[in-house]
C-alpha cells in the first residue's frame, strides 16, 4: 500500500518529488522564494516528465493556497497511480 499515490494535493519538497517521480502528476507549484537547491531536483523531473510547473510569489502564500499555516516550496496535484 504504500507505493500508492496520496488522494489530491501534495505539499513538501520530499512528498512532491516522490509523486513527481512514482505517480501521474496534473502539475506542480512551486514557490519563488524557495531556496535552488531544495527545488532543483524537481524542477529537473518535471522537466524530464513534461509536467507543468506553476509559479506562487511566496512560499506563505503557496501554504495559504494548500490550506495549512506554514510556508510551503513545492505541492503537486496527483491525479492517479501510474
């Protein structure tokens, strides 16, 4: 079970980069003002994938987007197993 893909929405670097990498994903947001090196592999799997990626201004504001109260680098919308 634990190879399967989380219902909706991801949000994390490490939780986004694992549906980049294990499950069908609609398209990742990341914030502006999340530091290179904790984005840069994703980047780089969307890339690769040819999933979109969509720019938040903040990381605040992509926490506030996600629903929860901290700041957030990355989420990713999962729309089923691969």
């Amino acid at each position: 079970m634990a190879d399967q893909c989380p219902p909706k929405r991801v949000v994390g670097a490490k939780q986004t980069l694992k549906a980049v990498l294990n499950c069908k994903v609609a398209q990742v947001y990341i914030a502006r003002d999340a530091e290179e090196h904790v984005v840069k592999k994703i980047k780089e799997a969307c890339e690769e994938k040819g999933i979109k990626i969509v720019y938040i201004d903040t990381m605040k504001e992509l926490g506030r987007i996600c629903g929860i109260d901290v700041g957030a680098a990355t989420a990713a919308d999962v729309i089923g197993e691969r």
